[in-house]
C-alpha cells in the first residue's frame, strides 16, 4: 500500500524563506475592494486570507521590467512580498507542495508520466 496522506509544514515568511524557484503554497492576505468605486480607498472591503500555489523568486522581473527581490509569484504573474513589507497583499506563510500522489517527486516529464498515472491510480490508501 501506498500512503496517499500529505503532511503540511507552514513556515512564517517573517523567519524564513524557500529556496528560489521553488514552487510553493503560499498564504496571501489582503483586502478586496469594497467596489470599483472605492479601489483607491485601502480601507475599505474585505479583509481576507487565503492559499495560492505561488514560486518564491529572489530575483523576478515582471513583463513591464520591474525588478521584484525576494518575492511569491502567482501563475497571473502578480508579485506577493512577504508580510511585513510593504505591499498591498502579502504572503504570511508558505509550506511545500506535496509530492505527486504515490510518488517522491514534484514532476514527471514525457514517457514516464503514464506508468506514474497508473501507479497512483493503483494504490491504495494507508488505513
């Protein structure tokens, strides 16, 4: 039988970062505007915590050229600095992803991807 269970680590952003380039869950707060009309008022909305899957980058340059250090980016390419710094959402905690189910890494590439398929697909969870 396989163990098909994660364990989730959280690490506080304050105290330490992941490695560059490494893919991660990362724990975002911030405030949603109240409505368009209100956008520019910060103050208002609702505050909000949740999870994204994120990369941590000590160097990223965004597509209009700015150049973002040590910083969670999103798949939309929205830039999340760690909390305490300033910006408008920003990355309390961030924990590892699990490795793909049955197997001891992040990626399979090419003709190994359908023999790892099936091998998840067969195991069994651990009771």
């Amino acid at each position: 039988m396989t163990n098909l269970n994660a364990v989730v680590t959280w690490v506080d952003a304050r105290e330490r970062l992941p490695r560059s380039g490494t893919p991660v869950a990362a724990a975002i707060t911030g405030r949603y505007p109240a409505d368009r009309e209100s956008e520019a008022d910060t103050a208002s909305g609702e505050e909000f915590w949740l999870v994204r899957p994120m990369v941590f980058m000590t160097l990223h340059r965004s597509e209009d050229g700015a150049e973002h250090r040590d910083c969670f980016v999103d798949s939309d390419g929205i830039v999340r600095l760690p909390h305490g710094l300033a910006s408008a959402e920003t990355v309390t905690h961030w924990a590892e992803l699990p490795t793909l189910p049955g197997g001891t890494t992040h990626l399979v590439l090419g003709k190994g991807v359908q023999s790892a398929l099936q091998n998840a697909w067969d195991a069994r969870p651990l009771t």
